[in-house]
C-alpha cells in the first residue's frame, strides 16, 4: 500500500503550485492569460515532439515555437481570421516532424484549438466559467486519484493505462457533478450545468486516454519531467485539453451564461 502513495507528496506540493499560478492567471486576464496560455501551448507541443521523435530537437523547438507564435497571433485577431493561425502549426509538422505525422496533426491541432477556446472562454463568458471548467477537470483528476488507489478493484483500460480503475473513474463523474451542482446554485446556469459538468468530465478522462495511448505506442512513460509529481505539460493538461475541445464543440447550444469578463 505504501509503493501505491509514494508520489503523494511531490504530486501535492506540484499540484498546489500549478493551482495557484494558474488561478492568479484566470484572474487576471488579459495579455498576461493570452501570453501564460500561449506559452503552455508552446510547452506542450515541444513535449509531443520529443515523444514522437526524441532524435528531432531542432524540430521540437521549431514546432514549440511556431504553435506558441500562431496562437497568440490568433488572439489577438478577429476569430475568423485567426481560424487558418490556429492549425497551421500542426499543418508545419507535416515537413517538421519525420514519424508518427498523424499523432503529430490530431494532438497539435487539439492543443492550440483547445487552449485557444479556453482563451476564449474567459474573455466571451466570464472568469466564472473557465474557473469551472478547470475546477471540473481538476476535481475530477483528484478524485479519480484518490478513489483509484484507496478503493482500487476492475482496471478501466488495463492496456493503455494500468493504474486506473472504474472506482477511480466513477468517483471522477461525481466529483464533476458537485461542482456543477456548486455552480448551478451560484449561478443563473440551472441544475442542467450537473449534466453538462459530468460529460466534461467525461470527455477529460477521454483526454487522458488518448494521450496514455500515444505514449505506450511509442514507448514513453510521462512526456517530460517538467513537473515532479506529474511528469510533463501534456501529462498534467491531458484532461483539460479533452474537456475543452468538447466544450467548444457543444458550446453553441450548451446555453453556458455570459458573464462580465
């Protein structure tokens, strides 16, 4: 049992860190989430490179910098003609990057799509429904830590990602749901944000097994080891990057408030 919690401490103390910087930074707002968020997308694309070909440095730098350009171009224009910035990176790998293109092209595109919505959602509805985006994504991972080791029982998805168990998973669903419930009585948003909480929470965990498969098909146990505890950008930011793409394509009916900025 003790082997099961021998990151504890490091993946707290990182946690708590993370936590901090990135509620400083959603308060904020402005040039400094649009700049902040950029960077994490430059992060996260660098590590994806060097997973999928740890031999292409020059090309991990040259793709980390290019996603982190294109996106921040692409908020600072209007959204329309900030659409071909958004993918172009990912269009670049295709001469960049020598193996693995289309893991390259889909993970590319879903992490400047999805930091650029994230953005977006700050800056359209209000601080109130990013800080519940995160918040869902984050209770969710947490409760899905906590539960998955404490209960332990049937694997989720033994093959590409050993550790996690159903118990973990469902205790994710609930923790999302508390959340929304949170907000739904905070908010104008109604009791329907409960369901709509639960499914971004579903669509994180769906973040985090596609990235857990990317990893084992190319033989990698974290993306990097940026951060103790975690392991790298993607590792962390896996979940949100799913939950945000699935917000941005159910946001034009999910009926989310606007807010003050």
């Amino acid at each position: 049992m003790a082997r099961s919690w021998e990151d504890l401490t490091a993946r707290v103390i990182s946690g708590l860190g993370l936590v901090a910087a990135g509620l400083l930074v959603i308060w904020i707002g402005g040039h400094v989430l649009r700049v902040a968020f950029a960077g994490v997308a430059a992060g996260m694309v660098w590590e994806l490179v060097r997973l999928l070909t740890p031999e292409a440095r020059k090309s991990a730098l040259a793709m980390a910098g290019a996603a982190g350009t294109a996106l921040l171009g692409a908020l600072y224009l209007p959204p329309l003609l900030a659409l071909p910035l958004l993918l172009a990176p990912a269009m670049a790998g295709i001469a960049w990057v020598p193996r693995h293109r289309v893991l390259y092209l889909t993970f590319t595109a879903a992490i400047i799509v999805a930091v650029f919505g994230m953005v977006q959602l700050r800056e359209v509805s209000g601080m109130v429904w990013l800080l519940w985006l995160v918040l869902v994504i984050v209770a969710t991972d947490i409760a899905g830590y906590f539960a998955g080791r404490a209960i332990g029982g049937p694997k989720f998805w033994p093959r590409v990602s050993p550790k996690k168990t159903w118990a973990g998973t469902v205790a994710g669903w609930i923790a999302a749901a508390l959340v929304g419930l949170a907000f739904s009585r905070s908010t104008e948003a109604g009791y329907g944000l409960i369901g709509l909480s639960v499914a971004v929470s579903m669509a994180s965990q769906m973040g985090d097994m596609a990235e857990s498969a990317m990893k084992r098909r190319v033989g990698a146990k974290d993306s990097s080891a940026l951060i103790p505890g975690h392991g790298g950008l993607l590792d962390r930011f896996d979940g949100m990057l799913g939950g945000a793409v699935f917000l941005l394509l159910i946001g034009p009916w999910a009926g989310l408030p606007v807010g003050t900025p």
